[in-house]
C-alpha cells in the first residue's frame, strides 16, 4: 500500500514537472521578446532590459530552465503586464471565486447524475430512461458558453428568475475574510448576503455542471445496469434481500468504481471550463482572468492560470487514484502487485 | 415423509418461448433429489422458477413450500423464504460474490438483513466456514472474493446458502465450474450438511456420473418436461426412458471399455423449436409414428409412449 | 468463465435487449449528409453576400428577404450559417486527421522503437493528457498567436496524445497476432512489417476513434473561438458566430441560437456517427444510445 502510494506520489510529481517543462518551451515559441512582453506594452527600454536580466534571458537555455523551475518553486509565476501585480497575488486573490463555482458545479453534477441514474437504471428502456439517454448525449454536445448565454437569456432576463451577472447583488456588501464570498457571508452572520450568493452561483453552476452530469450519468447507468445483472446480485435476491437493499448494498459500489475516475477527470474539465463560464456571468475568477489575460496578450498571466488549472487537474486524478484505492479492493491487490 | 415442496404443471415462458412445459416434482423434508438434463432442459430455469428470481419470466401452475403457494405470492411474503428457508448455491463461485465486499459480510448478510446483531452473525458465519472445511475461517471473513482459491469460494457460497438454516438447498450445477477432485469434495460437503440438517436438497446437474452415489431420488428432464423420475438405484439399473437409457450408456463406468460409450446422435431440442409430439422422437432409436404426434403423460415413472404401465 | 457466467443471469436481465434503431441510424447518416453538403456547396447556396455589413440593415428580425434577420453587422444570418458549414467542420476534420496521422507515427515509433523512445514518448502524452483540452489547446494557441491557424495546431496537440496511446495499445496487439508472427518469421523488415501487416490492421479502431474525435475538436475550437484565439472576425465560423451572436439575442433570437444549435447537432451526429461504426465494428457493444 505504501509502495503504491510513493509510486503514484513520484510519478504525480514528474507529471508536474513535466507540465512546467511544457509550459516553458511554449513560452520559448512566444513571437517577439519575452522580456518586451513581460514588462508590459508601455515598458521604457531600461525596464526591458530590467527584465531581460530579472528573467535571464541572457543565459543559456539550460540555464534559464533550471531558474524559471526555481522561480516556479518559489510561487515566482512572473507578473501581469494588465494588473502589473504578480501573477500568484492575483491568481491567489480569485481563487476562492473560482474553487466555490467549482465546487458547487461539482456537487450539483454528481448529485444529479446519481439521482437520475438511480431512478433509470431500476427501469431501464422506459420512457424516461429514454428520454433522459437522448438528453445525455445532447448536453454532451452543447458549446458551454452559448448554453450559459442562453440561459441567461431564458432564466434570467426573461423570466427573471435568477441573477445573472456577478458574485453579489450591488447592494449587498460583504466583508473580506476567506475570499469565498459564501463562507464570508456566514462568518459575517449574514444569510441574506450567503443566500444571495447562493443564487449567483446557480446559472453558472448548472452551465458547468451540465456536461458533466450527462457524462457522469451515462458511466453510472450502464455500470448500474451492468451490476444489476450480475451474478451476486442474483444471489443477494436468493438470501432475500429486498430491491432496495440490492441497490445501495451491492450495485451502488460496484458502479461507482468507474464513475469515480470520471469524475476526478470531471473536475479538471470543470475547472477548464470557468474559462468560457465565468466571463459571461460577469464573475471575477481564474477563468474571467485567463479570458482577458487573452485577449490582452497578457502571456504570463496565462501561462500562470494555465499551470494553475493543470496543477489542480494532477492533483485531483492523484487524489481520485487514492480514492480508487479504497473503493475496489481488487485494484489494491493488482496495484500492489505491479509496485 | 411429508411433501416439503410441490410443483405441479409449472410452465415457465420466456417471451414466446416455453422453457419448461409441465413440470412436476415433488420433494420430500430431507430428501436428496437430482435434477439432470442437458443445457436448455429446463432444469435451471424451474430451479429458478421456485423462488421467482427470474424476473421476466412467466410462471403458471404451483409451487407450494408446506402447502403455502410461492407462485403468487407478494414479492414481500416471498423475500422470507428466500435465504431463510430456501438456501441456493450457484454455478459460477467467483461471479456469485460481491467483488468489493469481504465475503464474511457477504455469508452473514442472510442473518443481518433479518435483524440478527453484527457479532452473532458473524460469529455465526464464522462456524459456517469452519463446517465447510475451511482453515482458520476467523481471518477468512475479512477475504475479498477474489484472494480465494475456486473451491474455497464455493465452500463459502454453500456457507453462505446454509447459514440461516434452510429446510431447502437449491444447488445450480454447483460442481461445473471446479474441477474434478473439487467437485466430489463439495459435493461431500453438500451431502453431509444435508444429512446433519436433515434437509432437502434439489441438485441440479448435467452429469449423471456424480449423481449415482449421491441422490437419493434423479428425475431427468428433457426439453422442459420431466421424462422419468425414479429412486437412484432403479433408474440406473433399469431405466425404462429411452432417453435416460441413450444418457447412461454415455456415461464412463469402471469395468466396462471406452469402447462401450456411445454418444446420442442428432442435436438437443431448444426450447425455441422443440418438436412436436415426444420432444426426443428425432432422436429416439425406437420412436413410433405416434411419438412425433402425440406428447406422452408422465404415467407412474416416465413419459413415454412406449412404456407399459403397470396396472395397479 | 464468461461462458460459464451467462447461464446464471441470462434472464434475471432487469433490461430488454436494446432495440435497434436503424431510424437513428438513418437520421444520424442524413444529417452528415447535409452538413457535408453544406460545406461543400453552402457558398454557392448563401443567398446574400455573407460578409457585406449594412449597418442599415443591423439586427433585423426573419423576413422574406432574410429568412433568418441579420446579425449586429446588418450580414444575412442563414448565409453565414451557410457559409460557416466550411470553416468550422473543415478545421475540425483537419485537426482529426493531422492529429490522427501524428497519433499513429508517434505509436509506431514507440511500438517498435524500443523501450525508451517508448517510455518518454508515451510519458509526454501522458503529461499532455494530465492537461483538459482546452487548457492545453489555449496554452498553444497563445504561444503561436491568435488565428484559426494557431487553434488548429494547437488543437492537434491537444488531441494527437489520447490518438497514439490507443494506437500504441492496438499496434502492439497486432504485433502478437499470428500472421504477423508469421511474416516475422520470414524475415520481413520492421518498416514494411508496420506500413504492410500492423498499420492496416490497426486502422479501423483508430478511425473509429477519430470520428469520436470530430465533436469534441468542434466544441473546443468553438470554445477558443469564444475567448477569442480561435477564429477571428469577420469569419463565419458557427462558434465564432455563436459568441458575438448571442449577446443580442434578446434583439435577433434566431441568429443568437443557430449557430450554437448547429454546432451541437454537428456534434451529437458525429458522436452518434462514430457509435455507430463501432457497434458495426464490434455487435456486442450494442447499448442503444450509449
């Protein structure tokens, strides 16, 4: 168990560095300067060349490898030619924006896709299992920021709904703790500021949430419906365990198993894409950042976001296989074996 | 000896197939019956058919457990039987367990969905295991299916099936998937537990080989219908089916050459296009014009038409 | 032992067996039908000039003279839909294909390079595949500047990884089979053994895989489109259209919701395209719609 933990952890690791290594020789294919970039589009040829050297761009390329691995360790992401702050203080402050979305996107996908598998798969080739299979792959296709501006539209604008723009209504004021707005609202004592929070969160949630629930139900109805016609759950019924028993004791475990790494992949898709999401919901977030960091040519600042989000999906795959581990033990043993 | 169960005229259709057409059985407390056929006989399926585990089958005539109808039944009435007075062990061990749950979970699960206590139930499985010839059994209830050996896992299946002492075992082929000197260990172990327990037992088997030093009753099916049914030592030593007389003749025996084995010629009737009249009369050596017309009754021990019944 | 499982629980199926639907099959063959037609013909067809703005002309609603309003730019919206049929599944064919055809030369080599050209170019697909797509695909696009050019690129190197690890696993399966064995044995080099015997046998899992890939190439080169390293104006390309359209689409709904419906259409029948080319490939994975 050890051994496999410290094999998964190495090999974590090198697909860090390996991601870092990426991104360095994308910087390196950049046209133009990088120093003219990184100073930004006003930049006085004295602060070029401040940078040039800041950045050592004299040196050779080993050289200029090895200290941008160093600036990386030290949270050294370069500085935003559009903020003229460090890219980490600004990826730092948004975040918590970014993670709540995430996290509530998240929530709301599993949660859905499990519902409505279980309600379906009990009576597969129903109507309503149809009709939501047919669904499914249809929100697979949907280009998120058009679904998010529909929605807007429909939801907000002509029904009225729910909010459309922003983190908070104008008039409501909450102040800075964690940076997430909800939890500020409860450490404030607020909950009209978190419910209204809340219900900024949901269209840009459900945008997100969306395809990734279809993906998510489609994995879980057919392992469900594959372990529901498995031989041990004829047996589980010939000891007298009842439908339901059946279901949450045996067939709920055994489909998780393979929803599990989806929904790990799922949460680095989810956090890729903020980016054509939060923009549209007038939210300040990593995503908003990364679209104006292009648009702008702000390149440090994307590469910084982009090194983020790729941080964030290796981590969460890392934590998934950990997850795995504990779920299936057969995938211990066979793990422990090719350790 | 009392009836424990009865079947009688049970038909068992799958869409618009017939699988078992006519069934009849009668087991008594104690008794061990085999039930052979070739695959497609239908013996599964009306082993099967006893607790209703198929679910898009239809069943029509009587099953009755102590007189009490399991055939229409409330699924709810029926769940009480199913693991606490009727025990079934299946054919394939390692596909018959929860891969993601220790199997002694698995062996207790009978007791702890009918309220037992963890520790007893546990404790229970644990003699279960012991009983079934499996060492050390207190460490084997934390084993996942798969970090046991083929015959140690059909010993807990059968653990499994037992532990709520039923007065009815169903075993399903439950020698087929292990292999030879396993089969005849299980096969012990199901025959003792059922002595010590004084319980029924339905064997099903293709492989009358086994069933000779077993049972104490064999009814052979053919096609979805019962076509002899006698106890062991009359059937072997003198079948009156053609059928069962074409089965035994394929059958090794000690003391008599290889050469002496003879296959059965032509091809089993499916349950989809059986034929008309006598089910086996394409096959029979000795069939007559009225065995590809007429279906034979079951008459004292067999269906057949040329076998003369004895008046009584 | 899965002969010996089936009996078990042959009937104790919770599901019928799967119809099948040819009508899907059909409407699914029908629809490529006319999105090929389009890109191919859609110029010829456009009614109006899809590029001509007439600020005159701007957000007008559906009318005989333009069936679909006009877009912000006063440009006939159903001629650009037209003519946008060409960019938009043309870039993605073309990003399937050079991705695809890069997937499989990576596989070869690691397939018959031996051990380290193996491990580090399946270790760099590993690490390109750590990355969502669109993270990836945007990092490129910036590092090779805006265009639909530089989306496309960046798109194959997003998507070529996933392509040469199937490859990879599919060539050497093909490399145990016996007739390659066979023309081991007889002394057939390793180039010829892989364009003649291997590659040929490994196609069609690859190709299936590549009609997979059409939809979700579309969707990300929408998406780069939208943040703007895709696509640029005044090009027609659906995603392109269906990021400037849609914030007026409380003015010209039609012209809003189009292109984006398009583009999921085009994606769920290239989807459902490749299902179906599968299930032909291989009957037991029949599963209806997935």
């Amino acid at each position: 168990m050890r051994r496999f933990l410290l094999g998964r952890t190495l090999s974590t690791a090198v697909t860090l560095v390996g991601l870092a290594t990426a991104v360095f020789f994308l910087m390196k294919l950049l046209p133009g300067d990088q120093a003219t970039m990184a100073a930004g589009r006003n930049a006085s040829p004295e602060q070029i060349a401040l940078f040039r050297e800041r950045l050592g761009l004299d040196e050779p390329l080993p050289v200029q490898y090895l200290s941008y691995l160093g600036r990386l360790l030290h949270g050294d992401f370069g500085q935003s030619a559009v903020t003229l702050q460090p890219v980490v203080t600004d990826l730092r402050n948004l975040m918590p924006s970014t993670v709540e979305l995430v996290v509530v996107a998240t929530v709301l996908s599993i949660a859905g896709a499990v519902l409505l598998a279980l309600v379906t798969a009990t009576r597969a080739q129903g109507r309503a299992d149809t009709a939501l299979r047919v669904a499914a792959v249809a929100a697979g296709g949907i280009p998120v920021f058009w679904l998010a501006f529909l929605l807007q539209w429909l939801v907000g604008t002509e029904l009225r709904w729910l909010p459309v723009a922003g983190q908070l209504s104008t008039d409501t004021v909450v102040p800075v703790r964690t940076g997430f707005v909800t939890a500020d609202a409860l450490l404030a004592g607020d909950p009209a500021a978190f419910g209204d929070a809340l219900l900024h969160l949901v269209l840009p949630a459900i945008v997100l949430a969306l395809p990734a629930a279809a993906g998510l139900f489609r994995t879980l109805r057919a392992s469900m419906l594959s372990a529901l016609e498995s031989d041990y759950v004829a047996v589980a019924r010939a000891k007298g365990v009842s439908m339901r028993g059946v279901v949450t004791g045996h067939v709920l475990r055994n489909a998780a198993i393979p929803s599990v790494s989806l929904a790990g992949l799922q949460i680095g898709w989810t956090f890729a894409g903020v980016v054509l999401v939060e923009s549209v919901f007038g939210r300040q977030g990593i995503g908003s950042y990364l679209t104006t960091a292009v648009t702008q040519k702000d390149t440090q600042a994307v590469f910084g976001a982009v090194l983020l989000i790729g941080a964030i999906t290796v981590l969460v795959n890392f934590a998934v296989d950990c997850a795995q581990l504990g779920l299936d033990p057969r995938v211990r043993r066979a793990q422990l074996a090719a350790a | 000896m009392s009836a424990l169960l009865e079947i009688r005229d049970l038909t068992v259709d799958a869409g618009d197939v017939r699988l078992v057409d006519g069934m009849n059985l009668t087991l008594r407390r104690g008794e061990f019956l085999a039930l052979v056929g070739e695959s497609g006989s239908g013996k599964s399926v009306t082993a099967r058919a006893i607790t209703r585990l198929d679910r898009r089958t239809r069943l029509a005539g009587s099953i009755r457990m102590d007189g009490a109808e399991l055939l229409t039944m409330p699924e709810s009435e029926l769940r009480a039987y199913r693991g606490a007075r009727i025990g079934m062990v299946f054919q394939d061990p390692l596909s018959s367990f929860n891969p993601v749950q220790p199997i002694g979970r698995q062996i207790a699960e009978p007791l702890l969905i009918r309220g037992v206590g963890r520790a007893a139930a546990r404790k229970k499985a644990e003699e279960m295991l012991g009983e079934m010839g499996i060492t050390r059994p207190g460490e084997r209830l934390t084993a996942y299916p798969h970090e046991l050996s083929g015959g140690m896992r059909q010993r807990a299946a059968i653990a499994m099936a037992l532990i709520a002492e039923p007065e009815l075992l169903i075993a399903d082929e439950p020698t087929t998937a292990l292999d030879v000197r396993m089969q005849a260990k299980v096969l012990k172990l199901i025959r003792e537990a059922a002595t010590a327990r004084h319980l029924a037992v339905l064997f099903i088997t293709h492989d009358l080989g086994i069933v000779a030093g077993n049972a104490d009753r064999v009814c052979v099916m053919y096609s979805g219908r019962p076509v002899e049914e006698n106890d062991v030592r009359t059937l072997f030593r003198a079948p009156v089916h053609p059928y069962t007389r074409d089965l035994l003749a394929a059958v090794p025996r000690l003391g008599r050459g290889v050469g002496s084995l003879t296959a059965i010629p032509g091809v089993a009737a499916t349950p989809a296009n059986r034929p008309a009249g006598c089910a086996y009369h394409p096959r029979c050596a000795v069939a007559v014009q009225r065995c590809a017309t007429q279906v034979p009754a079951f008459e004292a021990r067999a269906a057949c038409h040329l076998v003369e019944v004895p008046a009584r | 032992m899965t002969a010996l499982t089936s009996p078990i629980t042959r009937l104790t199926r919770f599901t019928r067996r799967p119809a099948r639907r040819p009508w899907l099959d059909h409407l699914v063959l029908a629809v490529i039908g006319l999105l090929v037609l389009a890109a191919i013909f859609g110029p010829l067809l456009a009614p109006h000039d899809p590029y001509r703005s007439d600020p005159s002309l701007r957000l007008l609603g559906p009318s005989s003279q333009f069936w679909l309003g006009t877009d912000e730019e006063g440009r006939d919206v159903l001629s650009r839909l037209l003519v946008g049929a060409r960019p938009t599944l043309l870039s993605a064919l073309v990003v399937v294909l050079v991705s695809t055809a890069l997937g499989l030369l990576v596989a070869s080599v690691a397939a018959l390079g031996g051990r380290w050209a193996d491990e580090i170019l399946m270790r760099t697909c590993d690490i390109l595949l750590s990355l969502p797509g669109l993270m990836l695909a945007l990092a490129v696009a910036t590092a090779l500047g805006s265009g639909l050019t530089g989306a496309i690129i960046a798109l194959v190197v997003a998507m070529f990884p996933a392509t040469a690890r199937l490859a990879r696993g599919t060539i050497l399966r093909t490399l145990t089979t016996g007739y390659v064995e066979a023309a081991k044995v007889m002394g057939t080099s390793r180039v010829t053994l892989m364009l003649r015997h291997v590659l040929p046998n490994s196609l069609d899992e690859v190709l299936i895989n590549a009609t997979l890939q059409i939809g979700g190439v579309t969707l990300i080169l929408s998406g780069l489109s939208f943040i703007g390293v895709g696509a640029q104006p005044p090009s027609a390309e659906w995603g392109a259209m269906a990021s400037t359209a849609a914030r007026y689409v409380t003015v010209n709904w039609p012209a809003a919701i189009l292109p984006g419906l398009l583009i999921t259409i085009s994606v769920v029948a290239f989807g459902l395209l490749g299902d179906m080319l599968q299930v032909r490939r291989d009957p037991t994975l029949r599963k209806g719609l997935r």
